[in-house]
C-alpha cells in the first residue's frame, strides 16, 4: 500500500513539474512574441489619410467623385499640396471640378501640381509659374532634337548667325544664349506622359520676361537650335561661342607691317620757263 502510495506521489510530482515547465514556456514565448510587437510598434511608421485616383487619369479629364480614394500615406514623407479631406477637393462644390495637368497612375495621390483650381480649364496658364512667361519656339527635325522633346525637359537654346566685326572673316557665329530652360508644351500638347519621337514644329518655354526679349530678337535674326539636357544634370553651361575659324583651328590672318618709305626732301627752282625740283638733305 505504501509502495502504490509513493509512486502516485511520484507520477503526481512529476505532473506537476511538467506542467510547470509548460507554463514556464508559454509564458516566455508569450513575452517574446510581445517584445517583437512592441519593436514593431516602435519602427511602424504613422500615416494620414489622403485623397487619390483610383484609376489612371490623363491630361485634361475632369476628376470627380467617382474618381478618387482614400489611402494611407506615411505621414513623414508626406509631398507638399495633397488633399486630406473632400472639402479641400472639391472646394467650389462639386460642380466646379479640377482637371488634370499631368498624367496620373491609379492610386496616386492627387497634389496641386497635378491639378488645375476649380472650374479651371486645363491650359498652359495653369503650368506657368508666377513671374514667369510662355515663349513659342520654331523647330524642325534638327533643330528639335529629332522629336524627342517633350514637355518638361530641359534644354539649352543656341542661336546662329551673321554679326559684323564677330567671328570669323563673315561674321558667322554660333552661340549659347540660354541655358536649361524648362519646356511646358510641344505643339499643341502639354501632357509629359508621351513616348516615342514626333516631329514638332513649335515648343513652348517657361522663361522670364528678360528672356523673353532675347529668345524673340534671337529668332528673328538668326537660327535657333535645342539641345537636350539631361534629368539628372545640375551642370551650368557657361559661355560658349564658335565660328567657323575656331571650328576647323584656323588662325587669323595678321597682315605684315608695310614699310616706310623713304622720306624725300627737295626744292624747287626755275630755270627760265622751266620748273625744276632738286634733291636736298631733309632735315628734322
């Protein structure tokens, strides 16, 4: 009876350690799974609603009610003029819509730069920034970079022709004018989703009223030519000019000193009806 008494008191104490050592862990699997949650709680990233397309929308649709969402965003890279609330959106009411200046992706969000104000058609004002001003420039397919421009590319404006007294021996000269300037439109088209090469016969820049000036008295005097700057580029082209001498390394002709004649002195005399002219020693 004993032995039977001692081996349950046995079998009880060796259930019970057992059971301790599961709740042990469980315990510590319980307060790691919680310490993961808190790090993940403390590298979790805060986000703020915001208002975005839910489908892509080109240049120049109207966006309207049925055409946005809302989605998280991260709250520290937050861009700068998104809509938070429908209020901001639709500020006039919804009858006075925004349009789209800029080609948008599904769930992106919308921010000023893409949009016009309400009620406000889709044009060219609506990308010009203050104090700035559009400039329509001629080009073919060389002086357009083949046709692939496209609005909001940078290019440099180079401008040749004939200037008296400049350059070479005709006055041909070709020079840098205007240095990155921003293109708001080609053709007709301000949409800067395009892809592929088109032939365009003006492109419109974003200049200063200053450069305005100089573009039109350019164009009316000599050629224009466009170069591509790339995007990434933060170079500043300084000044550059070429004629055809410097082109090809031809130095300028310097015309030998001529020299100076001999200086004679006479005087004259008559001899009866006869005027004679008699050499002398000059004298300074």
């Amino acid at each position: 009876m004993r032995a039977v008494f001692g081996l349950v008191l046995i079998v009880g104490m060796g259930l019970a350690g057992f059971a301790i050592y599961m709740v042990q862990g469980y315990f510590q699997e319980q307060n790691a799974n919680l310490s993961l949650q808190r790090a993940a709680l403390a590298q979790a990233v805060p986000t703020v609603d915001v208002y975005a397309v839910n489908r892509v929308m080109k240049h120049g649709e109207q966006i309207t009610a049925d055409d946005i969402v809302m989605i998280k965003y991260a709250e520290p890279f937050l861009p700068d003029g998104v809509f938070r609330t429908e209020e901001e959106l639709f500020s006039d009411g919804p009858e006075e819509l925004r349009v789209v200046t800029r080609q948008m992706e599904a769930n992106e969000p919308i921010m000023l730069a893409k949009v016009t104000a309400p009620g406000e058609v889709a044009g060219i004002a609506a990308l010009i920034q203050r104090g700035m001003r559009a400039f329509a420039i001629k080009v073919d397919v060389s002086s357009g970079v083949s046709g692939f421009l496209s609005p909001g590319d940078r290019v440099d404006v180079y401008w040749s022709g004939r200037v008296d007294g400049i350059g070479d021996g005709n006055g041909e000269v070709t020079q840098l004018i205007q240095a990155g300037i921003q293109l708001v439109a080609v053709d007709q088209t301000s949409e800067s989703g395009r892809t592929g090469a088109t032939i365009a016969r003006t492109v419109t820049v974003e200049v200063t009223p200053a450069q305005v000036a100089a573009l039109a008295q350019a164009q009316a005097t000599g050629s224009l030519s466009l170069s591509l700057v790339g995007r990434e580029d933060d170079t500043i082209a300084g000044a550059i000019e070429v004629d055809q001498a410097s082109l090809l390394g031809i130095a300028p002709r310097v015309e030998a000193p001529q020299a100076a004649e001999a200086q004679v002195c006479t005087i004259r005399t008559r001899r009866g009806a006869e005027v004679v002219e008699i050499p002398i020693p000059c004298t300074n």
